[in-house]
C-alpha cells in the first residue's frame, strides 16, 4: 500500500511541475497520467488532490504581503474521468466554446476507444476488489498497532495504581483491605479490578488479605486472584498523599487506568472489525479468481 501512495505522489507532482513549468493544463497531465497508468477513478481523485494541493502550496510560497490570495485553474475529477481524452486532428484549430448538440441515439453511442478508456479508469472487478483488499489490510495494521499501543498504556495505568497503593501501605499505614473499601465505595463498577491490582500489589510485598463483606457484596463476580499474571515492575515510592477522596492520587490513578481500559476496549474492537473484514475481502478475490479463468 504504501507503493501505491508514492506513486500518487509522484503522479502528483509530474501533474503540479507541468503546471508551474510549462503551463500545462492540470487536468490535461492527470487525464494523460489516468491513461497511461490503467488508473481508477479513486486513484485519479487521489492524483486531483494532491496536484492541487501542492500548486496552491507553491503558489502561495511566492506570493508577497500579508494578504496572500492564490488562485488558478484546479483540477477536476469529473473532468477527466467523465470525460474520454479528444481525438487530436494535425494542424491547429482556434479554441472556441460550442454548445452541445442534442444527441441521437446513434451518436450517443460510445465508442470501442471511449470504452476502454472508461473501463481502464474504473479498474477491472477484481482490480477493484484487490484494492479495497490493500486499504483493508493497511487499516489492519494501524488498529493493530493502536491495540498494542492502548494495551500497554493500560499497563502502565495498573503498575501506577498497585504502587501508590504499596506507597500508602508501608508508609502511610493503610491496610489492603482499607484501601479496597475506599476504592470501591468511589468506583463501585470497576471492583473486580480493584481487588485483582489490590491482590497484586499485596503479593508483591509478601502480604495476603481477605476482601471485606461488603467489597464481595458490590462486586459483581468472585475474584480470583490468580486469574492474572502479577505485575512485576511494582514498586514503593515515597510521595505524600491526601485524605482518599475523588481527587486523591490513587483514585485519579484508577480513573486514568478506567479511562485506558476503554481506549484499549475501542480499540480492540476496531482491530477484530478491520480483521472481520480483511479475511471477507481476501475470501471473495480467492472465490473470485477461482471461478474466472482470466481476470
């Protein structure tokens, strides 16, 4: 994919020097590019755009004063995919605006030339199918990296969390199941995460408790404190804290973790539906190249 966002660079910019050099006609460069390179009408709006981005940025360089305005003839996709490339006869004929004429059928009809110029435009079928199929799968590995990226932030939001709470432990002397009160009275949803971070950060100190009655009751499920992996990187700081309240530093540390978990949560969600889509629109070329002997 990213092969073909250089060559829409490179098709841009031949486009864009015609016009600033030569004074060439941007959608007369495009429309020579479209057929020289078989290019689809997605592709050739993606050439339009940037060709005119970059001569409005050129343009604009040049001009002097405060009030810089810029104008020229921008490029036009209907322009050069509605339209086939004119047949050129020799010699030179004066430019001149015609009306258009009221079309038979016989004369509406489009020519073999016209045709192929149109179908090279829009792609075959599965030239399209293959290109949705590189956009999906370039989607795939951003969400990817996006997941991965929430994840590891969540991380570090439960290692803050089960260090402030060791902090509160060995220097303020709070218990484990003080803290775990605490939490969940303020943010009585997430206690099923409360007590497995609590649990962690205990273990970690050499200290096991027992979650009071009415944590149990506000919590939605059992816990079990060997469903997760203890974070190893816990460690004591030696910070002041506050009176626990909804602004103190362990509670903003479990919303910051809660806000994490959600990133994570959306993101993971936009990695199984780019998936989803990456193995349909893989299934269908490989059916599609199955069932046609040439493409």
């Amino acid at each position: 994919m990213a092969n073909i966002e250089t060559r829409i660079q490179d098709f841009a910019t031949e486009a864009a020097d015609a016009f600033l050099n030569r004074s060439v006609d941007l959608n007369a460069t495009i429309r020579k590019i479209a057929s020289r390179e078989s290019l689809n009408r997605e592709k050739v709006a993606r050439v339009v755009e940037e060709a005119n981005r970059q001569v409005f940025l050129k343009v604009f360089d040049k001009q002097a004063g405060a009030d810089r305005t810029v104008t020229f003839p921008v490029a036009d996709t209907s322009k050069i995919v509605d339209q086939a490339p004119a047949k050129v006869a020799s010699g030179t004929a004066a430019m001149v605006r015609v009306t258009r004429p009221v079309m038979t059928k016989a004369a509406s009809e489009k020519s073999a030339s016209q045709m192929d110029f149109e179908r090279s435009l829009s792609g075959a079928p599965i030239q399209v199918a293959k290109d949705y199929l590189d956009k999906a799968i370039l989607a795939l590995e951003i969400y990817r990296e996006k997941a991965a990226m929430a994840l590891e932030k969540v991380k570090n939001s439960e290692v803050a969390f089960a260090k402030e709470a060791q902090r509160m432990v060995a220097l303020e002397g709070y218990t484990y199941p003080e803290l775990a009160t605490a939490m969940v009275e303020l943010r009585p949803k997430f206690a099923s995460r409360i007590a497995l971070l609590l649990k962690a950060a205990a273990a970690h100190m050499g200290e096991r408790f027992h979650l009071p009655e009415d944590f149990e009751k506000k919590a939605s499920a059992a816990i079990d404190a060997g469903e997760h992996d203890v974070v190893t990187q816990i460690s004591c700081s030696k910070l002041p804290v506050e009176v626990i309240n909804g602004s103190h530093k362990l509670v903003v540390s479990l919303d910051t973790l809660i806000s994490q978990v959600t990133e994570a949560d959306r993101a993971n969600k936009n990695l199984w539906g780019a998936d989803d889509t990456v193995k349909y629109l893989r299934n269908e070329v490989r059916n599609y190249l199955a069932t046609h002997r040439s493409a």
